[in-house]
C-alpha cells in the first residue's frame, strides 16, 4: 500500500485514461441529463393520461396499475443514461488511484473479504439486501492481505424495510499470535444483556466512561481483548468515528473487520449539475485517500 497525498493528484489528472475521462465527461453527462428529463416528462405524461383513461372507463384498480407501472418504468428509463455516465467516469479514475496506491480495484461482482465470518457476530443473519460495491484491495511486504469497500445492508420486519449497516468496511489480515474472538459494538442501552455467542463474555474498560456509554466489548478471551483495549489512542480513535456514526469492530486469530457507517463514498458527486470534471476526480480521489489513511492505522493497531 503506498500513501497516497496532495501531490499525486496532478500524476492522476494526468494518466491517459483520467484525462480522456476529464475532457469528455461533461458532454456526456449533459447529454445524459437531456435524456433524463426528455424521458422523465414523457414517462410522466403517459402515465397520466393512462390514469385518466381507464379511470373514465370505470377501470379504477387497473387505472393506478398501470400509472404505477409507466411511472417505474419512466424513473428506471430516464436514470439509465445518467448511471451509465456516472460508471463510465468512476471506474478508470477509481482504478488508476488503486493502481497508484499499489491495489487493485473492482467496481461490483466480489466476495466481501472477512464478512462472512464477522457478520453475524457484529448484525446477526437474514439480510433481506446485501450489497456490496467499490472493493480496494491490497497486500503488504509480509503478503498479508487488507481491504476497504462499501456496504449496504438491510434487513425486513413485515412489511418495512431498515437500514441495519450503510457505510465503509475495512478488512485486515492479521499476524500469527491471537486466539480469540472479540466484538465491538454500539452500546445497545438496555439491551446489552444480548451476547453475540454463548461463549463469549463482557469485557469492562475501567476508567473510560466515554468509551463505556458509546460502545460494548465481548469476547472469548477476556485478557487478549484487554491487551488490545489498553491502547488508550485505539479506544479514543473509536470514539472519534462514532460521532459520526455506528462503528463495529471484529477480531479473530487470523482476520479484523471494522465497519464504520457513513455515506456513500467514491462517487463523481450529483449528476444534474455542472461541476469541472477535474473536481469530480479530486473528490474521488480524497475519498480513496482518507480511506487509504484510516486503513493504515486500523491495521497498525489491530494486525
């Protein structure tokens, strides 16, 4: 993994595939936003006049049937060249900064590493949506591998639909030496009874009433998870990214995942407004960088 500054940017801008991306950008995107307008009324006013004439022939249900129909599809028609803008600018510009930080990039299509053993542990099962997007993904000297990419989870209750994780996951391979398993999470308030595993126990952090009221430790090795908690900067970096929003940390003997909810990261940003394309790249390009930064310390304190 090389770190990536201020000063690669200009390199950025200037690799072939980014600066073809740049100069052509926006006289697809404003092409793209005509299409999105021109469909979106078209699709509007058929549905409309769909609606009003089944209703006038007393075809009520049918009426509102078919406007829900024309209305879906007006929405799917009018997005798509705009979506199709927006990956044809992301993906090389993502890929020559992953290639520029020694990692490879993959857009969509991969198997999320490490979740599929901290997930249950961290959200519990039964994800009615799962979806996972933007993988960069490495190895240091020692070929010990590492990870970050974006996560959206949801779960069902009824008929409604919640957002149990939305956010950045960060995923490391750990060094030869550990033995337990430990979780991190949100204090779940009177809740907290719950055990992620039957195996597992409480682990108190005496002294630190602030990392006591926003999170909660259990695990299968009550000392190791001490050890590891006794890092005062750990604990205090936590709590900082709590603020902005729910974070959840996993340990086993060979692997740590951290999830840290959040918005959408890595995107060229709104797609209707007119913004330089040198400007989208940078915001990327930020994106990758404080994700690259973050990693290197989760992994400084937890391989």
């Amino acid at each position: 993994m090389t770190e990536l500054t201020a000063s690669d940017f200009p390199a950025l801008c200037s690799d072939p595939a980014v600066q073809e991306r740049i100069n052509s950008f926006e006289t697809e995107r404003s092409e793209a936003a005509r299409k999105f307008w021109t469909r979106g009324a078209i699709g509007t006013a058929l549905a409309i006049g769909a609606v009003v004439t089944l209703t006038m022939s007393g075809w009520d249900v049918a009426a509102w049937i078919v406007f829900a129909l024309f209305l879906v599809g007006a929405i799917w028609g009018a997005l798509s060249p705009l979506l199709a803008a927006k990956e044809a600018m992301k993906n090389p510009v993502l890929e020559a900064v992953a290639k520029r930080a020694g990692m490879e990039y993959l857009p969509n299509g991969f198997e999320p590493p490490v979740f599929g053993s901290a997930y249950r542990l961290l959200f519990g099962s039964g994800f009615s949506s799962a979806t996972y997007t933007d993988l960069f993904n490495g190895a240091d000297e020692e070929g010990r591998g590492f990870a970050f990419y974006e996560a959206n989870l949801q779960r069902r209750s009824g008929k409604n639909t919640h957002t149990v994780f939305s956010g950045q996951i960060y995923a490391i391979q750990r060094r030869p030496g550990h033995s337990g398993h430990t979780v991190i999470v949100p204090d779940r308030k009177i809740f907290n009874f719950w055990k992620p595993a039957s195996d597992m126990v409480r682990v108190k952090i005496p002294g630190d009433d602030a990392f006591e009221r926003r999170f909660e430790v259990y695990s299968t090795a009550e000392m190791e998870a001490r050890q590891l908690l006794f890092d005062t900067a750990l604990r205090q970096r936590l709590l900082e990214l709590r603020k902005g929003g729910r974070v959840y940390v996993y340990l086993d003997p060979e692997e740590a995942l951290v999830a840290v909810s959040g918005k959408d990261r890595f995107e060229p940003g709104n797609m209707l407004r007119r913004v330089p394309g040198t400007e989208r790249v940078r915001t990327m390009f930020e994106d990758v960088c404080a994700a690259l930064g973050l990693l290197r310390e989760l992994k400084a304190k937890l391989s």
